[in-house]
C-alpha cells in the first residue's frame, strides 16, 4: 500500500481524539504528503490547537513540507498559551526555518528569549530568525547574554561575527568577544573576528585586552615561514584600525615592523589575489596604515635603504589605492621621503 496517497482508516475513526497527535506525527515524518491528511489534520487543531500535544502536529506539517499559511491561525494561541515553556522553541525554530512569517511569532519569540535566551540550544533559534528575518539588532541584547554564558560554544563564531558589527555594544560583550579571540584555536577567525570589531578595539576600557589580544595572534602569524595572503590581509586591516590610536599603534609598532618585513606580506600583491581576500586589502586602504612608518623611520628602525624591498612591495598596492585615499595619503608621503632623505 502507497501510505502516501492512501489514506488510514484511523483518519476517520479516530482522527479528532487528542491521542492521534502522535499518529499524525508519525504519518508526516515518514514522508506522507501533508495534503493528504490536510482536513483531518485542520480539524484536529481546532479541537486541540492549543494543547500541548499540539505542538507535535504543528512542527511535523512545517517539517514535512507543509504550507505554513494553512496552519498559521493555529499558531499564535498555541503559542499564547506555551510561549514562556521550554518547549515552544521547537514551533518557533520550525516556524522560521519552513518560511512562515516573522511577524507572526515576534512576539512570542521575544517572550521566550527573555526566559531562555542563555541555553546552548537557542543557538539554532537565533539562526532561524537571522535566516528568515534578517534582523539582528532585535536579538542583539540576547545574543550578548548568550554569548556571555557559551562562549565554547560550536555556533560561538557565527553570534560573534554578527554582535561584532554593531555600532553599539557594551563593553562587557566587547570583552567576551575578545576573552573568544583570544582563546580561538584558528588564526584567520580570531583575526576577522578582531576586524570586525573595529572601533570598539579604540575603547580606551578594553585597550589592554586588545593590545594583547592583537600581539598574541601576530606573534602566531609572523613566527610562521610562510603564511597565507587571507592571514596577511587580515594584518593589515587590523594595524589600520589600530593605527587610529596613538597608544594602540605603539603597542603593536615592533609587530607591524615585522608583518611589513616578512617576505609573506603583501606577497602577491593585492591586486592578484582571490577576490574575498581582495575586498579585506581595500578595506585596509587607510592613511592609519601607513601611520607607522613616519615614526618607525624618524627612530632609525626603519630605513628606506635596508628596508627597500618590504617598502617597495608596500608603496607598490598604495599606487592602488582610490583616488580620495591616494589624495589623502599624499602629504604624508612627502613627509616620509624627506625623513627617508
């Protein structure tokens, strides 16, 4: 017998009782076509939608493949009635993750994240309405608590890359973000995960934890013979951005010294590299960048005749640069020359 386009006699004998939940359930997990059992199951929620049990039926149809707009009045009582249980995220999750919309269950989402929102497991939750809605400002203050509480965490990086772009962050996430960094067992994500912060790395409250955070994964990058042009890249956006502050770049000054010798950097050039590693060396164009060489060179530690080779290769992707960035770097250069005699 083909399940899936015959119907069980159970349907009409016992398909409006509370306890064929788990036989539609069992139906719509094997594979059945929700269209199949659509009225019996239609007429089930509105006997028992807002009982616990329901939630069974609701996440099955979603996960079978159902159309959600046609159990949609169904899901805001049930979820009125269980959205402070631990178990509503399972509707929410599956609601999210089959398309329905986010307005429906905002709300209710909103109540349980207030309750759970530090459980490991809410990790997926977060996903689902990134997936769908986009919004990350609204989970944001969650996100924060969450990551506080799981910072080992497989889904750790994913909440940070995105909590590390707000403009608005308190010190103490800026801080748990930095605490992940630090402890991160992958140089090009504890590096991107640092870029992304950019100016919260200049709060003068977190200035230590950065300048240490930076100088233990540059030291990893330059100890190396050979790095790759992504880790490169990475070093030249994060000296940029700390390169706006006075104490953060002469904190780092020996390592930018080094990145800019080693034969790795800048090697190939920017202009010849993939595309995604590219569009990290454009956002590195920045006058930040070149401020370590005026004092490097004025202190005898850099020299335009012992160094001519890491210069070269270093003026060589600044002749790239934008024209508004070339016209900002231009006196500066000129102060430069004459230092460099």
């Amino acid at each position: 017998m083909n399940r899936s386009s015959t119907l069980p006699a159970w349907l009409e004998t016992e398909g409006e009782r509370l306890e064929a939940f788990a036989r539609f359930k069992a139906w719509l997990d094997a594979g059945a076509g929700p269209e199949t059992v659509q009225p019996y199951l239609t007429a089930w929620l509105k006997a028992h939608g807002i009982r616990r049990e329901a939630r069974f039926v609701l996440t099955a149809w979603l996960d079978a493949g159902g159309e959600p707009a046609v159990i949609q009045p169904f899901i805001a009582p049930w979820l009125q009635a269980h959205e402070r249980e631990p178990e509503a995220s399972f509707i929410l999750q599956a609601w999210l993750d089959a398309g329905g919309k986010s307005k429906v269950i905002r709300k209710s989402l909103y109540t349980w994240l207030g309750l759970f929102e530090t459980q490991a497991n809410t990790y997926f939750l977060f996903t689902s309405w990134l997936a769908a809605a986009g919004n990350f400002s609204s989970i944001k203050p969650s996100a924060s608590r969450w990551l506080s509480a799981n910072p080992r965490h497989h889904g750790t990086l994913n909440i940070i890359n995105h909590l590390a772009r707000q403009e608005d962050l308190a010190g103490e996430t800026v801080r748990d973000i930095l605490s992940w960094c630090q402890e991160a067992h992958d140089a090009e994500a504890a590096l991107a995960s640092l870029t992304f912060l950019e100016g919260h790395l200049r709060r003068e409250e977190v200035a230590s934890e950065v300048l240490a955070t930076a100088r233990a994964w540059v030291e990893v990058v330059v100890a190396q013979p050979v790095f790759p042009p992504k880790l490169s890249a990475l070093l030249a956006l994060l000296f940029a951005i700390l390169g706006d502050s006075a104490e953060l770049r002469l904190g780092v000054e020996d390592l930018f010294l080094r990145w800019l010798r080693h034969p790795s950097a800048l090697a190939p050039q920017p202009a010849h590299v993939t595309p995604g590693v590219r569009r990290v060396y454009f956002s590195a164009q920045r006058l930040a960048l070149l401020s370590y060489l005026e004092p490097l060179l004025a202190a005898g530690r850099l020299s335009v005749t012992g160094d001519r080779q890491p210069l070269v290769r270093l003026f060589a992707w600044v002749k790239t640069w934008t024209p508004e960035v070339r016209e900002q770097v231009g006196p500066f250069l000129e102060r430069m020359r004459r230092l460099g005699g």
